[in-house]
C-alpha cells in the first residue's frame, strides 16, 4: 500500500447500483466489481455508470462468472450478454481492456467440508480512455 491508508476513500453502499451512484460523475479512480456485473438488468447502464463515475485514466478491475442472476425467473427482463460480446463492447463504451483471463474462482467452501462451488471467473482489468458523454 502507498502513502497514509486514512487518506484512502472507499465505498461499499447498499442499494441500487445505478441509483446509488450515477450523480458521482468522475468521483473515483478505481471501481472493482467482484461477482456483480451479471446482477444487471442492462449491463450496458453498469458499464456507462463505471464509465461515468471515474476519474479520466480511472482503472475498472472485475472478477466473476457471467451467470445472469435472473436468468431463471421470466418475469424479470436481463440482457445476458457472453464474455466474448463483454469484451467487444467494453472499448465501444469507452474502455480499453489491458488484462483479460479466467481464472478458477471459490465462491462458497469450508476447509473442513467436502463441498465447495468454484467458478472459472472472468477476471479484467480496464482503463477509461474516453467519458461515456463524448462517445453520445
């Protein structure tokens, strides 16, 4: 870690995403999403919000699987994209992808069981090059 941890801001807010901080334009310079984009309605307004709440160079960093949290229930609308058409659309919104793997990820697991669920995550990192106000 650099510099006085007190100085650090950080966040963790309950609530809508997208409620919570669409009026925080520029406010952050790094958004880590961890086992959270697929809980979109519309992972387009996710990306357009992490666009817009960072900082210009701001770094985006995300891990997880792509399981569309409401994908199982039809009276729920979800656009449910796969990795590859994620990884198309990110730079069209205003990124540029520097990292992008899959790694093995443990979701739940007890040391002491023999149950475990474990993910092969999708794990990226992304630089805001452009504010998603300029690419409308």
């Amino acid at each position: 870690m650099v510099g006085d941890p007190s100085s650090y801001d950080f966040s963790m807010v309950a609530g809508e995403f997208i409620e919570v901080f669409q009026k925080q334009t520029q406010q952050w310079d790094c958004v880590v999403t961890c086992f959270f984009i697929d809980t979109a309605h519309n992972i387009i307004e996710y990306i357009e919000c992490i666009n817009k709440i960072l900082k210009p160079g701001g770094l985006w960093v995300n891990i997880g699987p792509l399981l569309w949290h409401y994908s199982d229930q039809p009276a729920e609308m979800q656009i449910e994209l796969s990795w590859e058409e994620i990884a198309q659309l990110v730079p069209k919104l205003g990124f540029e992808i520097r990292k992008n793997e899959f790694r093995p990820c443990s979701y739940t697991s007890r040391p002491d069981s023999l149950l475990s669920t474990d993910y092969n995550a999708v794990f990226f990192s992304a630089i805001k090059k452009t504010d998603i106000a300029d690419l409308q």
